[in-house]
C-alpha cells in the first residue's frame, strides 16, 4: 500500500491539479492539507475544465475526498463549489468530502483586512495576496482567537466567538483603515445558514483516515501552492501564510510521518509567478510573451497573468531537499514546443561569487544574476506522443539534464492539459 503526497515545487501552478485527478484513479482518499480558496487547480477531462479550489482534485475520479485540519475554509467559497460540481453531476455529498472539525472558518472580516491591507500598503510592499482573508485567517489561528468547524456545531459558543472578535476586528476596521465596522449579527446569521447545510460533512478525517490506511486504503495527499511560497522556506514575505512543503501533509492532513510513502514534486517545465515577489530567471523580453501566451498563463484563482521564466534548478534543489522528493512529475512541456534554444538555470552569480543555495535575504537575491545553460529546442509538436521512446531527442536532452542536475528521476511528463495527454515513465503507486 502506497501513500504519497504531491507538492509544487515552484510558485504553485505547477499543474496539481492535473496530476493529481490522473493519479487520483490508483488512490482511495484524497486529501488537501494546508491552504484555502487561494488555489486553483485545474482538471480537464473529455475536453472539458474544471477548478477547484477547495475541493481536492479527486473528487472527478469519484474518490472519497478530504478537508485537512490544515486549512482555512471559506465555507460560502466551499458551497458554491460543492453546488458547481453537483450541477455537472459529480457526487459531493457527506460520503464523498469530509471536512475536518479542526479546519479553520474564514470570516468575513477576514477578507475585508486581507484587501484593506493589500489596498494600504506602498507598492512595493504588497504582497499581491489573492484576496481571499487566507493570511489574516491563519494569523487568529496562530492567535488563538480562530473559529473552527467544530466550532459551527456549537451554536451558543460559536455566537459568543464571533461576537468577541468581531469587536477587536472593528476596532482595527474602522481606527486603522478608516472603514466600516461589520455586524456581527449578521455574519451569526449567514454563518448558520452555512451551518445547516456543512453540518453532515464534518468529522475528525484523523480518525477517518487512520481507519482506511487499517483498512488498506491509499491515500493521495495534495499540495497547494508551491515550495518557493512557503511560510518558512518561500521568498518570505511574498509567500503564503501555511506550511507548502511535504511535511505538513502529516500536521495538515493528521497523519504521522512514517504513513508516507511517496513524495513527488511538480515541476512546471519553465517557471511562472503570480503576484509579488522575487523571481531570478523571470523573462521581459519576448520570449518570456511566447510563453505566457503558449502556456495561457493567467491565474485560475485571479486571472492575473502569470510572470514567465527559464526553468531554474536552484529552486528546483531547494524543493528536492525541503520536501525529500522521490521523484518530479514534468508539466507543460509542450508549451516549449516552438523554442529554437531553451535556457536552464543552474546556479547564481552574486556579485562575482558563484550560489547554488537559494539565499534567505531579499537584498541578495535580488543581485543573484542566473547563470544558465543552453539547450537547444525540438521544434515539434510533442502533445500526441504518449511514449517517451517516441520524444524528440532534444526532448529527452533536456528532461535528462533536469534529472542530472536535481539528481531526482522523472516518473511522468504532460504534454498537454487533458487527462490522456501524458506520459508515464513510473507507476507512482508501485
Ligand atoms: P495547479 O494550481 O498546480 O493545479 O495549476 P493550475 O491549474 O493553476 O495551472 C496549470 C495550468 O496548466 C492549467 O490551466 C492546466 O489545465 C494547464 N496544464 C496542466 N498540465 C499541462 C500541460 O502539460 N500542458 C499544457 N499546455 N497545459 C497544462
Ligand atoms: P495553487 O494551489 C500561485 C500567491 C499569491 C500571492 C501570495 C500570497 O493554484 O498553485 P495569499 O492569498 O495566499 O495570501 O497570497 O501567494 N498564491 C499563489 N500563486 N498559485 C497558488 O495556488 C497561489 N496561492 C497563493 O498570488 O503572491
Ligand atoms: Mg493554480
């Protein structure tokens, strides 16, 4: 029996989403650990999309999916995604999605600071926050002052809470941002009208999913974001507010570490960001255009455009460690297809001096010039081929140098969005 966790590797829209609806068919239980609406993992199935971003990327598969302790849960966001895929015919009810008890609950005045810091702060000094309350909900969780799920049940305490905090919250509202203070009374009285309906789903998934490793189930655990956005490990304070990186898949998900079996990174075959933040091999030439339009790089959460860049291992090494990669999982490959050369980054010049660690300090990163190979492209189209034998030599050049330089194997390549358009190398659950 296999357990494995999927993390990014990069600045998360690695293409999760895809990669975890395609190895959710040899799973049981699919389980997000940390994060919240922030995601946007996108499945294409029979030509047809679908985005997530609470619902683990199971759920198409038809396998029992799992709300983690380890996120921040907006339960209006969860309903209209529960009420999406139901309308497309996908079961999501009580027996198909758990949600943690420990889960937290993002709160109005959530996402009234996260915009109202984001729209006060200098420009160079916001963090390009997707909007959605996830740092202030995951700073009350580390305040203690956080609601839970298991809170919801409780209606008495659950009114007192928000009553209590919606105090502090208005008092920060309206002294430091000069804005209206938010009723309490009518967040009580919206947030039981959630109640009635996620009452069914909730559950202790530690219990839960203990019982169905017992039972010899696998379990899929899937990242959100990516390594480089981590609280601890990302290019902080242009990161997240949770831990991205394979361990919290054990705090997150209520597993203990010896329950894992498998981590395997995904790796887009260029870089993208969205938002804020330092970004060494990023591109502002044309090239850099021919990707964002190649690989429609908008933001699935936003729509923002992503930033484009070299594939940069690096970062790539810093994931491998971080998370103790057993293997990458190649994405977006074919979006290189029309490339004469292709440029991977291997180290960093800092001022004469020679990096192959990703430095901590934002003032040396920003000196860090990459240092890059040069490949030369294949010029072909790769999106039908399903074999590896079948890649264009150059093709395999460069996954080869990929698998050098991390010193971690490929198991499979994407050639595309669509669940069929991929290459298998390993079977992961093996
Ligand atoms: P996630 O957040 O990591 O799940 O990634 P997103 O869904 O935000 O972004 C990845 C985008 O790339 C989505 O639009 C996917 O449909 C698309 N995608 C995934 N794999 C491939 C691939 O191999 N080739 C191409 N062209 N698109 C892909
Ligand atoms: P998936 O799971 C890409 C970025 C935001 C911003 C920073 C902080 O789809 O890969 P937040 O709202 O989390 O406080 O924003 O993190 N960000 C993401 N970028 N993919 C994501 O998720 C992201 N989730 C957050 O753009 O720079
Ligand atoms: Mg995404």
């Amino acid at each position: 029996m296999a357990n494995i966790v999927i993390v990014g590797t990069q600045w998360g829209d690695e293409g999760k989403g895809k990669i975890v609806d395609l190895l959710a068919e040899h799973a049981d239980y699919v389980v997000r650990f940390q994060g919240g609406n922030n995601a946007g993992h996108t499945m294409v199935v029979d030509g047809e999309q679908f985005i997530s971003h609470l619902i683990p990327s199971g759920i198409l598969q038809g396998k029992a999916c799992v709300i983690g302790n380890g996120l921040v849960v907006d339960p209006e966001v969860l309903l209209e995604e529960i009420d999406y895929l139901s309308g497309k015919g996908i079961a999501v009810g009580p027996e198909e999605l758990k949600i943690s008890e420990k889960a937290h609950l993002i709160m109005p005045y959530h996402k009234r600071i996260d915009a109202a810091r984001e729209n006060a702060a200098l420009k160079n000094n916001k963090i390009g926050t997707t909007g959605r309350g996830i740092g202030p909900c995951y700073e009350d969780k580390a305040h203690r002052c956080g609601i839970r799920f298991v809170d919801l049940l409780n209606t008495a305490g659950f009114e007192e809470k928000v009553r209590t905090v919606c105090k502090e919250k208005n008092f920060y509202l309206t002294q430091f941002f000069s804005e209206d203070p938010m009723d309490a009374e009518d967040i009580i009285n919206k947030y039981n009208v959630y109640q009635k309906r996620l009452a069914p789903y909730i559950t202790d998934i530690s219990v839960y999913i203990d019982k169905g490793i017992k039972a010899g189930k696998q379990v899929l655990f899937e990242g959100a974001q990516g390594t480089h956005l981590d609280i601890d490990h990302g290019t902080y304070p242009f990161v997240t507010s949770s831990n991205t990186v394979s361990g919290n898949a054990c705090s997150g998900g209520g597993v203990g570490p010896k329950k894992i079996s498998g981590i395997v990174g995904i790796v887009k075959a260029y870089t993208t960001r969205v938002g804020k933040g330092p970004f060494p091999t990023e591109l502002f030439d044309e090239i850099g255009d021919k990707i964002q339009k190649t690989g429609a790089e908008f933001g699935a959460t936003t729509g923002r455009k992503r930033r484009c860049g070299w594939l940069d291992t690096v970062i790539l090494n810093n994931a491998v460690r971080l998370n103790s990669l057993t293997g990458l999982v190649v994405t977006k490959l074919d979006v290189l297809d029309d490339l004469d050369t292709i440029d991977i980054c291997t180290a960093y010049d800092y001022k004469g001096t020679r990096i192959e660690d990703f430095p901590a300090d934002l003032d040396v990163l920003a000196e860090c010039k990459p240092i890059c190979e040069t490949l030369p492209g294949w010029k072909e189209n790769i999106s039908k081929i399903r074999k590896y034998d079948d890649l264009p030599q150059n093709t395999k050049n460069y996954l080869k140098r990929i698998e050098e330089l991390t010193e971690t194997k490929i198991d499979i390549v994407s050639v595309g969005p669509g669940r069929e358009e991929t290459i298998i190398l390993n079977n992961i659950f093996d």
